[in-house]
C-alpha cells in the first residue's frame, strides 16, 4: 500500500539481534556481493514469539547503522521472518523477498497474503520478509500523537521530527534498501527475487539500482516511479476519472454519462459549501475496490444532486476513530516521515517553511487545469498528497541519498511491472514509466483491477500473471 501519496486514501519479539553488519569504512554497502554473500554465516533464527504470529516464519534481527556514511548516529534493529521451503529436504531453487508498501506497513503482518499469493512457489523457494526501519518488529516509530490522531498532523509530525532529532532523515527509502541487502547477507544468499507491493516497489526501485547484481528477478506489482515524476501526480485524477466512466460504462445496473454526472457533482458540492475533500477521498478509497467502489460513488453522488443526503453522508463519513490505534500493523510515521524525506513536493524542500508556504500558492497559481472536474488549489489542499502536511518538515541534511542517485545503474534480471487498470494509486500510466526504467521489464495491466490486486484476489489475472512470471524466472 502506498502513502496516498500521503495516503491519496489514506512489539514482542524475542530475537537474537547480530553485530553490526555494516560498518562505515568496512565496506562499500551497495557493492553487489551475490558470491561473498554465498559463503556468510546464517543469522540465527528462533521462533517469532510475537502477535500476529506468521505462520511457518521463524524470525531473526541484525543491528545496522542509521547512516552507513557515519557511524555516531548509532544503530538500529531490522528485524525479519524466513520460511523454509515445503520441501526442505530437497534442495532450494532460491530464495523470495517480499516487501510491503505504505510506507509504514510491516512485511511481517502480511505474511498470509504473501504466502496465498506465492501459492506452490514455496515448495520449493524460501520466503523472506523484513520490516522496514521503523516499523513492525524493526523498533517502531515512537511518535504517539501522530499515530492516535491527537491534533493536527502538521503539528503532530513536527513532534515527531524533534523525537527523531538529527536522524529524522535516516527513515527514507535509499536506507531501507541497504538494510534489505544487510538482511540479504547476513542470511549467507546470493541472488534473490524480490516482490514489492505499492510503496514496496518504490522501494524494491531503490534497491534494484542500488544492488542491482543481487537480484534474480524483480516483481513491481501496483508501481509508480522512484523517480523522475510530477509532484502533481497527474495521472491520478484522470484514472480515477477515466475508471468511474469505464465502471459506469460496463456496469448493466448504470445508466447515463458518469462523467457527466461528476461535472454537476463536483459544482453541487462547490456550491452548497461541502467542498470536494470527502470525494477525493472516496477516489482514493474506490482503489481498493474496483469496479463496485466506484459504482457506489457514482450512486451515493446522484442520490445527493437528488436532495437524498443520506448516502453521501454514509459514504465519505470520517473515522468514529480518529489514529491508528495498532502500532503493529500500520504506523503512521512510518507513512508520513519516509513520504516528506523522499517524495517530491511542489515547494522546495529546501527552503524555509514561511518561504514553502509562498512557493506552494505560486505552484498552485501556475499550474494548468488538468485534473479534469477538480482545480489545482483542490488538490494541492486535500488531505493526503502531502504538500500540507510535509510544510513544517526540516529540510534535507548532508547525509540525505535520494532512492534512485543519478548514477545509479538499473538490474538487468528480468521484471515484471503489473498495474490494476483502475487503480487511481499507482496508476497503469506510471507503471509504464517505472517499466521504461528497465531494460529487460514487461508490463502487466489485470482488467477491471484496482490496487494491489493480486494481494486480494489470489485467483485474479494479477497474481496469476506474477506467479506465471516467477516459475519461468525465480529458479
């Protein structure tokens, strides 16, 4: 799952924690190292003794720098799950890593999706799954009010930035890709094939330019860019325009112009002071649920240019909630302090919050209109895409390394890029573009699908074109 673009949407373990097993000056961290690698001792591994319990995992932890470049800002706790494979007795035909999006999600707490989605994969491959830095078993986040929703986020991620002190920057996307290579070592593997699911491909991205003769083959499923993209994200609202037409269009039970319909909502909405923020939301939302979610839109949208409230009421209502209330499961940090270190942003992250405020009215004065029924300033002051949010954020500081560096050369194993076709996330449009990064990549669009759909429909196109692509590429 990915930040929404900050959410266009939206532990008890006993380990055995190893030495560091990088160091500054030890050796290079990005160098590739499929032989070295082969012959390392094996992190030791002892059962997870932990809530959610993955079932078949055993777990381990390994210390690494919060800054390879700079060992005074101390250590840290990655930790991660192994499943043997089935037949252990046999020999393995290589060894899957599977990363989770958000960010902010823990690997870890999707283990029985990856094992539905991976299906007879496993008889014969091992899994791995790590916990980024920051979450899950890997020394969580420790930033109560943002992740309990008490107060502004503006406000409440500020607090967090001065609890993380100078290594705020050390939670961004280049680092958690040097600690999935630690990882990668410490267990002795050479080559690996490694899955990202939404903020897990930007992730895996990183990693592949960064250690790209590690992999065997790489799966990118829902992508979109690490690299090189608009802060706009255009091609978000024209997806999740286009697929509200397309639902309508292939639906019996829709009638009439859904476009049509969406111009005259958004102009009620404007009129009768709602404001567009719920139906944003409710876009984000549709992802997930492709195509009734955006069925439901379309009828809840119609029943209020109707004068009948009570279906938009019910459909974009906020949380009875208001945070996260499983630390486990999602930490909000881990969403909000990796998006505002590594996404772009339509100010300058390097300027003062006074002057960002500045270029954030000049950006959204100069920008052209086209996000369809929406303005500009619409988008840019919704919750969610992280321009607002990521104003009070410190600027970059000299340790700071982008996910993808200009010199930086891509993996030449084979990938597969897979998009839901009305996936208004991580749209099929970028992850044409992610796709073009590579040279040995081929695309995969599943029909009718939203986000991450392969994860929710083991029987879909999607997860079946995934696991086609890995009996022919993962050993």
């Amino acid at each position: 799952m990915t930040m929404g673009r900050m959410a266009w949407v939206a532990t008890c373990l006993t380990t055995i924690a190893l030495g560091c097993v990088a160091s500054a000056g030890a050796r290079d961290p990005r160098a590739s190292g499929a032989d070295r690698a082969a012959g390392a001792d094996r992190a030791p591994l002892k059962p997870c003794g932990a809530i959610p319990e993955p079932a078949g995992f055993r777990c381990g932890s390994i210390q690494v720098p919060f800054e390879r470049a700079d060992p005074s800002y101390g250590t840290t706790r990655i930790a991660f799950a192994v499943r043997t494979r089935d037949r252990a007795n046999r020999p393995s035909r290589g060894t899957i890593f599977a990363q989770e999006g958000g960010p902010g999600y823990a690997s870890t707490g999707t283990a029985n999706a990856y094992l539905k989605l991976f299906g007879d994969l496993l008889r014969r491959h091992d899994l791995v799954l790590v916990d980024m830095r920051g979450t899950g078993r890997s020394q969580p986040y420790r930033c109560p009010t943002l992740q309990h929703g008490i107060g502004p986020e503006q406000i409440t991620l500020s607090e967090c930035a001065r609890r993380l002190g100078e290594r705020f920057i050390s939670y961004r996307t280049s680092a958690a890709a040097d600690d999935l290579n630690a990882v990668r070592e410490a267990l002795g593997l050479g080559k690996i094939t490694l899955y990202g699911d939404s903020y897990g491909t930007f992730l895996a991205q990183s990693y592949a330019f960064r250690h790209p003769d590690t992999l065997r083959a790489l799966v990118l499923d829902s992508a979109y860019p690490a690299r090189g993209e608009s802060p706009w994200y255009g091609s978000l609202i024209r997806t999740g325009n286009r697929s509200l037409e397309l639902a309508c269009r292939r639906s019996p039970k829709c009638e009439g112009d859904a476009g049509r319909r969406l111009r005259r909502l958004v102009a009620h909405l404007r009129k009768t002071r709602r404001g567009v923020g719920g139906l944003l939301e409710a876009f984000g939302g549709a992802t997930y649920g492709t195509p009734d979610s955006y069925l439901a839109i379309d009828r809840a949208g119609t029943a209020l240019l109707h004068g009948r409230e009570r279906p938009w009421n019910e459909l974009t209502a906020p949380p009875r909630k208001p945070g996260y209330p499983d630390r486990f499961e999602y930490v909000r940090a881990g969403e909000l302090v990796v998006g505002c270190n590594d996404y772009p942003m339509i100010w300058e992250k390097s300027s003062s919050e006074p002057e960002r405020r500045r270029e954030l009215e000049r950006a959204i004065r100069s920008h052209a209109h086209d996000f369809g029924p929406f303005t500009p300033r619409e988008i840019a002051l919704s919750s969610g895409f992280g321009y607002l949010e990521c104003l009070t954020w410190p600027a970059p500081t000299d340790v700071y390394e982008p996910p993808i560096s200009a010199t930086d050369e891509p993996t030449r194993a084979p990938v597969l890029v897979v998009s839901g076709e009305m996936d208004n996330l991580t749209t099929p449009r970028e992850g044409r573009w992610v796709a073009d990064e590579f040279p040995n990549a081929r695309r995969f669009v599943a029909r009718n699908a939203g986000h991450v759909n392969a994860l929710y429909y083991r029987d879909g196109a999607a997860a079946n074109a995934i696991r086609a692509f890995l009996r022919h590429h993962a050993g």
